[in-house]
C-alpha cells in the first residue's frame, strides 16, 4: 500500500488529499487504475439533487435529469439526497426530513433544505465543486458550465412580500449587512455552484444550523463581486440581458411554452400542470 500511495504522489497532474487518495486506492484495487479513474472523474460535473417524497412519485425529478443529460454541454453525474423515487437507481445519500430544531411550521421546509446542504458539505459521496439544482428546474438548451458560473440576481424583488420565503430573504439580506456583504437577490430557482470548503466556512461564520439563512443567497452573496452579477434575464434598466433562466409564475399555452428561448425552466408550483407535464415529456420523456 505504501508503494501504491507513493506511486500517487509521483503523479503531478493528480491533486487530491490523503483521505481521498486511501479511499481511491482501496475501492480500485490497484493503484493505477485508481489515477486513471480520478482523471475521468476530473472531467465529469456532479448535479446534486435534494428530494422529498411527492405524489407525482419524482417525474419532474427524472424529467429535470433527463434535461440534463440532453443539454449539458460535458460530462454529468448526478446525486440524490434525501428520499428517492422507485424508479431512481443512481447514486443516492439517504437522508430523513429534518426534525432537528423546532421552528414555526411554515420555515421547517427551509431547515430541512438546510439540513441536507450542511449535509452534502461533509458528504464523501459529494465531489469538492457541485452543482445544486432544484427537481423543478429543467435545462431547455445547450449549457456549458462556464455558462453556469456567471453569477445571475433578481434585480425585480421587492423586499415588501410577505411570505416565508421573503421573511427569509430579509433576514439573509440583514446578517450579510452585519458581515460588510452586499445583499442581491441570487436565489432565482435556478442552479448554483458550491464548493464543499466555502460552504463549511460559511455555515461556521454565520452559526448555522441555528441561524437559519438561505444558504444559496448568502453563498453568492459571501465569495462574490457584486459587480460581476447579472439579471437572470430581460431587459433592465435598458440594457437587454440574455434569459438565462425563465421562471414561470402562471400556467402558459402549449404554443408559448414552445417559444421559450432560455437556458432554464422553472415555474411555481401551480404551473405543474398537464400542458407542462406534456411539454417536458416531449423534450425529455
């Protein structure tokens, strides 16, 4: 075994920790088969997936990885945490819905979400950069992951909604305030690149699991420059943006559907409808 480990070593374009290197090692048998496997995996892009029981039993789920792997401009592996659908056989971190903390009914979604990210931060099964992606959230077009990298906000939200969710976003925006951060709005239902090591750092500064933040706005928001986000799409401010992100807040035609031109999908919940459900199918059915 040492003579392997030493023999990793010696390999310069690898770059992973002892921890890993041991795990690599004796899950491959052979120490060379372990580096040319830690190569592909180098090359491959990790979509995380958070998922609670549904009654549609994860069709938009498997409609949402189906995107994926029809649009992703490269190679995707994908990762289920939490519960999972019958029909899911891939990779999969089993993980009940959080009870630990007791809070106002409306708020327990968010800590359960919470709960799952703390989790995935420290998860073996997570590679070190992800992409976390909601199961409502479709890819309708080629998308490279440079493209996912570019920082998009909501510059339409109004501090003034009074919903859990913006109550939320109130209190991320004050505690990023306290920190110095700017506060924009980055929790457009779309996907967000995380790196397990800003995310541990960020759950020790800001007290988490008793505060509870959204971790997605407040990542953005804590590791980057105002300056170099964007608006998710549209015109603003007169300036015409790219539609990165369509997200839908009433229930469409087929024919306007069809015209959507973005590189996502995303819809409140009311829109999951039959006209949806056939649209997506006939993408990625």
């Amino acid at each position: 075994m040492i003579i392997l480990l030493l023999a990793l070593f010696a390999d310069k374009s690898v770059e992973f920790d002892l921890k890993s290197m041991c795990l690599f090692v004796l899950r491959h048998g052979d120490v060379w088969t372990a580096i040319v496997d830690l190569r592909r995996n180098e090359s491959l892009t990790q979509f995380v997936y958070f998922y609670v029981q549904a009654p549609d039993h994860g069709e938009e789920l498997r409609l949402s990885i189906a995107s994926v792997k029809t649009h992703f401009v490269g190679d995707a592996t994908f990762l289920v945490i939490g519960e999972k659908p019958a029909w899911y056989d891939g990779p999969h971190l089993p993980l009940k819905q959080f009870t630990g903390i007791r809070d106002n009914p409306a708020r327990m979604p968010f800590r359960d979400t919470q709960h799952k990210i703390m989790v995935a931060a420290g998860s073996d099964l997570v590679e070190e950069e992800f992409v976390w992606i909601m199961d409502d959230c479709f890819m309708l077009k080629a998308t490279t992951l440079d493209e996912m990298r570019i920082l998009h906000y909501d510059p339409w939200y109004r501090i003034n909604v009074k919903t859990t969710w913006n109550q939320l976003i109130r209190i991320t925006f004050a505690a990023l305030a306290k920190h110095g951060k700017s506060q924009l709005q980055y929790g457009i239902h779309g996907p967000h690149i995380f790196t397990k090591t800003n995310l541990r750092a960020m759950f020790q500064k800001y007290d988490f699991p008793q505060s509870l933040l959204l971790f997605e706005i407040l990542y953005q928001n804590e590791y980057s420059e105002p300056q170099n986000a964007v608006p998710y799409g549209a015109n603003w401010q007169g300036v015409e943006y790219s539609m990165f992100l369509k997200r839908l807040l009433r229930p469409m035609t087929r024919e306007q559907l069809e015209a959507i031109d973005s590189n996502f999908l995303n819809y409140q919940a009311k829109v999951w409808n039959t006209t949806m459900k056939m649209f997506l199918l006939s993408r990625f059915g």
